[in-house]
C-alpha cells in the first residue's frame, strides 16, 4: 500500500515539474539539490536526466534556474515550528561552550540519529544559512553562532550519503554565488567554519576546502563548472570584502 502511494506521489511530482515548469522554477536553486537527492527513484530519473539536457527544456535553462535564490519560506517549510523554535533558541540564548546538552536534546527530540532523520540535517543546514541572518548584536555575542551549529550538524551525521549532502547545503550559495543578487549571510557560515577550525581542527577545513573545490567540478559540462568556480570566487571575494574574513 505504502509503495503504491510512494510512487503515485513522485509522479505526481513529475508531472506537476512537466506542466507547471514556470511556477515551479521560482522555488530557486534548491529544487535542483532536493531532485539529485532522489534521481535514482525511477518515477524521478527520467526527469532528472532531462533537467540535466537542456536540449529537453524540462526547466528551461539549467545555469539560469542554479542562479535563482530558493525563497526564505520554502526552505523555512522543512522545518515544523516547534523544530524552527527550539533551534533558534540554541541559537539566541545558549552560549557557546554550553550547548552540548541543548544539541544532545535536540538530536533525541526530532529523531535525528535514524536514518530518516538524518535526511533532514541538510535541510536545518539550509535554514540556518539562508533562512536566519542575525543582527549584529547577536552576532557579536557569545551565543551559539551560525558556523558553530553548522558544524555540530555536520558532526552529526554518519553515512557517507548524509555527510555528502550536509556539505553540499553548506557550500550550495557558494557554488552558484552572484554578487548584488546573493547575500553574503548565505555564505558567511561555510567561511568561518572553515576559518575557526583551522587551530585546533584543521583536518575539518582541509576537508570542507577539498570538497568545495571538488564541487564544483561534479556539475555538468565545462560551461556549468567554470560558473560554478567563477561562483566560488565571488563568494570568497565578498567575504573578504564585508570583512567576514581575511584576506
């Protein structure tokens, strides 16, 4: 029965991709991310290899829906309201150093050590990067910063395929960044995570610095990977530029 509704439900999914592809290119760059995670379903791979060919003109042009920003809402809507509360208060009233049993509490609340949990960690991954932008009076205090709960996230996961997906939601605005159009907030996480761990845990920034350069180089044809370069650098050259860090 289960299986049935699984699959009535994917196409479902294609054909509104099929009929309705206007409508369904403004929920942004994001849609592409969620649909590699679930190409191998066969209801989805047909339509996945189609994306992939512009030629098919299932979403018009590649390269131009990767530079359209995921709305706030869409990606705030993986996350139920009592989810969305409590992480932002770890975020706005723990202080750092003290927040373990707060993570510790969270993971058991939501599930999120199971396999179907994990699968949610690259979404909280994408809320509070794109979602949650701070004022500055929060970002200078000694609550629990945005990089910090990026990195717990990513020390959460345990399968390869998870691990994978948390670093593509922590790198995906930095692959496609434009300036004027992007936020540096969007990015900003992925900096200083890689920047703040390099005394005591390099081996976290040699990695997460391999795979952002590895990325890009995964995506389509030379055309797409050189964008998605020119994109990386653009997001390093504004972080340097809004002193997020330095040069």
């Amino acid at each position: 029965k289960y299986e049935k509704m699984r699959r009535q439900e994917a196409q479902l999914c294609c054909d509104l991709w099929r009929e309705k592809v206007v409508e369904c290119r403004g929920l942004g760059r994001d849609v592409v991310r969620v649909m590699q995670d679930v190409s191998r379903i066969p209801e989805f791979e047909a339509l996945w290899n189609d994306i992939l060919d512009d030629s098919k003109q299932a979403c018009g042009d590649l390269m131009d829906l990767l530079s359209v920003k995921t709305p706030p809402a869409v990606l705030a809507s993986r996350l139920t309201p009592d989810m969305e509360a409590q992480l932002m208060f770890i975020m706005g009233h723990v202080k750092m150093g003290e927040q373990a049993r707060y993570q510790k509490w969270f993971m058991t609340r939501w599930g999120l050590s199971s396999p179907e949990g994990e699968s949610l960690i690259a979404d909280l991954v994408r809320f509070i990067c794109c979602v949650y932008h701070p004022p500055n009076e929060v970002i200078r205090s000694n609550v629990v910063q945005r990089w910090a709960a990026v990195g717990w996230l990513l020390k959460c996961a345990k399968t390869a395929t998870c691990i994978a997906n948390i670093k593509l939601a922590i790198f995906y605005d930095w692959i496609f960044f434009t300036p004027r159009l992007d936020s540096v907030m969007n990015v900003e996480p992925a900096a200083l995570l890689i920047t703040r761990s390099i005394p005591k845990w390099l081996d976290i920034a040699v990695d997460l610095t391999e795979f952002m350069l590895a990325v890009a180089d995964e995506w389509g044809g030379a055309a797409l990977q050189a964008r998605c370069r020119k994109g990386i650098f653009n997001a390093a050259a504004e972080c340097v530029n809004r002193r997020v860090i330095q040069s």
